[in-house]
C-alpha cells in the first residue's frame, strides 16, 4: 500500500538538509572526467508546487526552503540555492524540486541518471518531469530491486540515493539489506541513505525512532572505507509530537563533506530552527 506522496512535504526542513547533501555530493562527483551513475531508489516527482493543495494543506515548506528564501546563505549553499532559484525563474518562490531534479541539474553529458518510484501517479508525474532529458531513465519499480541490478555500474562511480518514506517499519531493514547487498557488488559507491528523526512520545513513534537509529549504527558498520553520520533536529526530541528532525547516513561520503556541512549548518539552526533545543552533528568515521 502506498499512501505517502512526497507533496504535502517537499521543502520542509528535511528536504533543505537532504538536497543540499545531494547537491554537494553530485558536485563532488563531477569534478573528476570520469562518467558516473546517479542512481534514485525512491524518486517520487521531482519538482513540486508550493502553491498545490497538497502543499498548503501542511504548510511544511515555511519550516523549511521558504524561511531561507532570500537570505544570504553560507557560500556552502549557494550552488543549492541557485537551483532553486533557477527552477523558479524569478523573485518568487513557488515550485521546490526533489532529489533527482536537484541532481539531475549536477550531471554533465557523460552522467546517466537511473530512477525508481512505484506510486502510480507520481510514476506518471516523474516520468513527464525528466522525459526531455535524454540521460535519464525512470522506471515504474522498486527501488531496492533496481539497484542491485545496476551495481557494479559500467562507469565504475556511482551515487546512490535511497529515501524510502519509512511507512511500513520493514523498511528500516530493506535500507540495510541493500546496503550491504551493494557494497558487496560495488565497494567503492557512494549511498546516501535519509532517515526520520521521530519524538517517542507514542509507543509506535519511539519504536520507529529505536529503528532509525538502529539502522544509522548498522550503516557504520558495514565496512566502507568512510562514514557520515549527519543529523538536523529543528526541536528537542521531547517537545513536540511527530517527527523533529532527520538525518543522513552516507556511505563513502566525499572527503570534504563533512567539513562543508559543518560550514552550513549553524546556519540551518539559526534559521530554521524552532526552539532553543534545535541542533546539529556531524560524524565522521573513517576505517
Ligand atoms: C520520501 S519520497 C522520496 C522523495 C525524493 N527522494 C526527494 O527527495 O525528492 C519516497 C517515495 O518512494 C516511493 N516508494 C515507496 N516504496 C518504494 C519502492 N520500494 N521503490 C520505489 N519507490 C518507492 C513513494 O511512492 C514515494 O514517492
């Protein structure tokens, strides 16, 4: 059953921490000559209107790109903001991109861009956005199928995005699994794996979190040559209910990420942050 669309969220404060490691990712990946494959295990639409009904129904977004709209951000982010400027086409805000978009906009000619969504209509959606681009193929498939079936990748780099929407908990494991399935077949790929940060106020919600944070310990444990570990909570994990943050694990993570995102983030605190209890960490391990 697939209930969760990506519309009534994109643009909250997950999706600005999430594309911002994207972009930054795929820009390091296209410093060296070499092709390499992007790869989305769960697409969804890729560019989202803030004006939709879905949109306005959360107002998420306020909490997210649009309270950093217009403001002089960290040079670190700027490549990001100047995406989202341009998809927008002029002072306004109004449209918000998801990940293969923001990545897409990173590949040269020689990148290819595989992308996965399994809902219906937004498979209809995410198939319309990309057809123009002649280096970018989206399937109506799972995700977690499709990689294993692109690793090892011809042009020896890849980066791979997972974001599962984590509505059914068995997810949790399925991002494991398919780590580790990956890393066997292709060492030397770069994963970006997203996760909730969940208030464990509900017994259902804590039991969520303990996955999360589960899976995050497992991912560092799979012995890739290097770990990221970065987190963003917008509120103190007891003050509200639902989720208050989200964090990134990335496997084989660029050399400079983690210095780049320590540049940003006090940044993201200071403006999108909630409460006095909003914050940040970045871990890196290497070995
Ligand atoms: C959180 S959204 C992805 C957002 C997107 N990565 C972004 O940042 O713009 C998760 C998407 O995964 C889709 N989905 C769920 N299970 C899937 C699977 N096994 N394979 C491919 N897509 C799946 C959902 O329909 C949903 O659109």
């Amino acid at each position: 059953m697939l209930s969760y669309r990506h519309s009534f969220h994109a643009g909250n404060h997950a999706d600005v921490l999430k594309h911002w490691l994207c972009v930054l990712t795929a820009q390091y990946m296209g410093q060296k000559d070499k092709p390499f494959l992007y790869v989305d295990t769960h697409a969804a639409v890729g560019v989202y209107s803030l004006q939709s009904r879905d949109a306005k129904k959360t107002s998420e977004s306020d909490g997210g790109i649009k309270a950093i709209w217009g403001k002089k951000v960290p040079a670190v982010m700027q490549p990001y903001m100047d995406l989202v400027q341009s998809i927008n086409k002029s002072e306004k805000l109004n449209l918000y991109p998801g990940s293969p978009w923001f990545v897409q906009q990173c590949l040269r000619a020689q990148d290819k861009a595989r992308l996965y969504e399994l809902h219906p209509q937004d498979f209809v959606l995410l198939n319309k956005n990309f057809k123009e681009y002649r280096n970018v193929k989206a399937e109506k498939a799972d995700g977690f199928v499709g990689v294993k079936s692109l690793l090892p990748p011809p042009q020896k780099r890849a980066m791979v995005v997972i974001d599962p929407p984590y509505e059914q908990e068995h997810e949790y494991k399925m991002v494991v699994q398919s780590v580790k399935d990956s890393l066997k077949r292709f060492p030397g790929g770069t994963f970006v794996v997203w996760y909730p940060l969940i208030n464990r106020r509900s017994m259902n919600s804590a039991n969520k979190q303990n996955m999360a944070e589960k899976m995050a310990g497992q991912l560092s444990r799979l012995g890739a040559k290097s770990f990221l570990d970065v987190r963003f909570w917008v509120n103190g994990k007891d003050e509200n209910p639902g989720m208050y943050g989200s964090g990134l694990a990335v496997i084989n993570p660029p050399w400079n990420l983690a210095g780049q995102l320590e540049e940003g983030m006090p940044f993201l605190v200071e403006n999108l942050g909630q409460t006095e209890q909003a914050g940040y960490s970045v871990d890196y391990l290497e070995g």
